[in-house]
C-alpha cells in the first residue's frame, strides 16, 4: 500500500517543530520521500531529478511556523511547485484562426488518438456549435478510417469520404480543400501511429504539416506511459513542433505521473485528460488534481 507522502514526511521531520529552518540534512531526507512518491507515480527520472532539486532550493533555510509541522510545510512546498510545473488551469484548445482550423492530431498507435478526434469533434461541435470536419490519415490500418467514420456518425461529425489509394498527404490537402468548400470551422486531421517513434512516422508527420498548416498540433499520449514519456514528447516536439498535450485514460489507476513528465520535457500546456473509452469521456486539466495524485 502507498502510504501518503505526508504522513511519510512526518514521520522524518515533525520532530523538528521549535527548531526554526529547515536544515539542508532535513530537507535531503525529505527530499528521498519526494523521489520515491514520484518514481512510484511514473514521473521519469531525469524530471524527478531536476524537480527535487527546485523544491530543495525552496525549503532549505525555510522557517518552520509554530502553526504547521514541518512535513506539511515540505509537502505544501511539492504541492506548489508540482502545479507550478504542470501549468495553467483552463487552457484550450485555440480555434483563434481564419476558418478551417486546422488541428493535427499526433502520438502512437493505440495512444487514443481516433478515439481522441471524435471527443475533441463532439466537444467543439455540441458545445460550441462549430461545423467540423473529421478526416483520417492512416492509410497503413486498413480498418483506421472506417473506425473514424463509425466514430463520425455516432457523434454527428462529418468525416472525409474515404479514397482508396491515396496518400496521408494527399488526404490532408483533400481535407483542408473540402473544409474550405463545405463551409467548415475547424478539420481535424486524425494521423497514422506507429507502436514506436521511428524515422518514417516522424517523416510523414512533417510533410502532413507543411501542405496542411495546422494551427494546433496535439500529441496524444497514454497517461500511462513510464519511463518513455520523456522521448515521447520529445521527439514529437523537436521534429514535429506540437502545441499541446492530450494525455488518455486518465481513468486508470495510473498516478499520472507522465503528465509532469512530458509537460517539463516540452513546456507545452496539458490542454485536455481522457477519462474514458465514450464519446464524452474528456475533460479540462485541473493541475492540482493531478498533483494530488502524484503525490498519492
Ligand atoms: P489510436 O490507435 O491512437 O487511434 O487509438 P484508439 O483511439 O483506437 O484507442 C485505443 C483504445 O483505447 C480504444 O479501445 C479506446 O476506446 C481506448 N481509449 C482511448 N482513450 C481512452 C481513455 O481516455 N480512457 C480509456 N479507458 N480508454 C481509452
């Protein structure tokens, strides 16, 4: 059983009440509890490493309050720099573009992208009353754009007609041309995955930006992910240029630790968590939420 990291913290340094400043010995041994929680959350460890050393600047010299035990003020002090690093509260999705906008949507096979498409089309069709245009670009599953159209019908989305034989790139100018005809606010463009990050995928990701032009390209990623998230977010950020982050089944029993993970790696804002295999299985960020988790 996961012990929470405050009691934890407690038992190392409540008996330091009355002692004034946190000592660098007292937050070190602290600081081992923090790394543990965050390695048992998934956080990846070069992100653990850089985040216990910005908490340890924070609380060595700190003054112990008569009114809070020393372990709650360390714990306040991970709680706040965890929501600090994880970002704002509210970001969105950015549509503040000339019509269509163009979202790209990109991660690994079995990420939840498709699944994905259709939330974030339902969200923006539903909610805010926009005409989408959903088209798939992976034409390597054979099965991919028949499940997008599916997902198309059951929440009311037009999806692109399905041509056989053409290329992920010529589907994107198709797509782009047919939201431009049809009078569209926003084409999502639904990517093909691999099951790992390679050369041709990174490739075929960037000529699908050039001759599409997306005005948000968002990665989605399992929430689940360990220690690759770091590559993960990486790569896709330094060869593809994303704008934000979609992290999926967030209804797990994962800590979510990936989040903090691609979040430091990028800088890029965590824009919205699937919480479920239905259509209205999405939600807002909330970065205190997540840090509540990672800490268990
Ligand atoms: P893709 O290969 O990236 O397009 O992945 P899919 O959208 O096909 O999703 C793969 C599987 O994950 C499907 O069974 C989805 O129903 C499921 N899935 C997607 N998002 C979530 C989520 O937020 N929570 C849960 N529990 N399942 C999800």
């Amino acid at each position: 059983m996961f012990e929470n990291l405050q009691e934890r913290l407690g038992a190392i340094l409540n008996n330091l009440t009355g002692r004034g400043a946190l000592s660098e010995a007292d937050v070190a041994a602290a600081l081992r509890e923090v790394r543990r929680a965050l390695i048992e959350a998934d956080v990846a460890l070069d992100v653990v490493r850089s985040f216990t050393e910005r908490v340890r600047e924070k609380a060595v010299g700190a003054e112990v309050l008569k009114s809070v035990k020393p372990g709650q003020m360390v714990v306040k002090i991970v709680h706040d720099e965890l929501v600090e690093m994880l970002g704002a509260e509210g970001e969105t999705i950015d549509l503040n573009a000339p019509a269509p906008v163009v979202l790209m949507m990109v991660g690994l096979q079995g990420s939840g992208k498709t699944t994905t498409t259709g939330k974030i089309a339902r969200r923006l069709s539903e909610r805010q009353g926009k005409k989408v245009l959903m088209a798939s670009l992976d034409t390597r599953r054979p099965a991919a754009q028949e499940q997008l159209r599916q997902i198309g019908e059951q929440v009311s989305v037009a999806t692109l007609p399905i041509v056989a034989g053409q290329s992920p790139v010529d589907i994107a100018k198709r797509a782009v041309q047919a939201a431009r005809l049809g009078g569209h606010d926003v084409v999502i463009l639904d990517t093909a995955g691999r099951t790992h990050i390679d050369e041709p995928l990174m490739a075929e990701m960037a000529d699908i930006k050039r001759v599409a032009n997306p005005h948000e390209i968002l990665l989605v990623a399992d929430s689940l992910t360990g220690q690759d998230a770091v590559n993960l977010a990486r790569s896709f950020d330094e060869r593809v240029g994303i704008t934000g982050l979609v992290l999926t089944r967030m209804d797990g029993d994962g800590r979510g630790g990936a989040a903090l993970s691609m979040r430091a790696v990028t800088g890029k804002p965590i824009k919205l968590i699937g919480t479920g295999e239905k259509m209205d299985a999405l939600e807002e960020f909330h970065p205190r939420r997540i840090a509540d988790r990672i800490l268990g």
